[in-house]
C-alpha cells in the first residue's frame, strides 16, 4: 500500500474499515448525509445494527469527529455492564476469600460475564 499509494499499511485498514461502516449505513442514509471516512472509521467499533441507529440520527455534515467519538464512547458506556462490586486487593486467608467469592457467584446470573483481576496475598 505504502509504495503504490503513498499510504501507511495502518491508514489502509483504517479505510478498509471505513468502507465497510459505508456498505453497512449507506440503506438508511438521506440526502446525502454520508459520514466521510474519519468519521466511519469511528464507528466502526460498533456492532452494525448501532451503526446505523446513530447514522439515521445524525447530520454528518454538521458533527465534527470529535463528536462521533464521544458518541461512539457514549454507546460503548451504554451497553457495559456495571460492575457488581470492585476487589481491589485482599489479605483474605485463602478459605475466606474462596468463601466470599462462592458467595458473590451464588448470586450472579447464570448469564452474568466476570471479569477478574485480583491480587492475592497467601495467609497461612
């Protein structure tokens, strides 16, 4: 790509994705209010069916890439689950941490997703 037309391999994909946020709003889009390729490159982290929900509402003519990000950032907020609690750090002994996280399980959602990154300290 560099060589032939000047671009970083990186821009390339950046346009690559951006003509796939095109292909996937250009149905639902009037009067030529089509996002330019920075702009559908912001989108193109979001699931297609959010894509074109913001698409339909918004004048891309009138909304600066900055803009689209913190909309892109405000969809990414609405869709993540809160977290539960937060355990930062324990110095649990081992059997009433295993205790304690059996019981914050017990009540989670068979569904539920956790995310776990803690750090232990071994008490004999």
């Amino acid at each position: 790509m560099e060589h032939r037309w000047g671009w970083s391999r990186q821009h390339g994909y950046e346009l690559m994705a951006a003509a796939g946020v095109m292909a996937n709003v250009r149905p639902i889009l009037q009067n030529g209010n089509a996002p330019n390729s920075t702009q559908a490159f912001r989108l193109a982290s979001l699931a297609p069916e959010v894509q074109r929900e913001i698409a339909s509402q918004v004048d891309f003519s009138q909304t600066t890439v900055r803009d689209i990000r913190d909309i892109v950032r405000d969809k990414r907020d609405e869709r993540r689950a809160p977290a539960l609690f937060e355990l930062r750090q324990t110095s649990l002994p081992m059997p009433q941490l295993q205790e304690l996280l059996n019981a914050v399980f017990e009540v989670l959602p068979s569904n539920c997703v956790a995310r776990t990154s803690i750090g232990l300290t071994m008490i004999p």
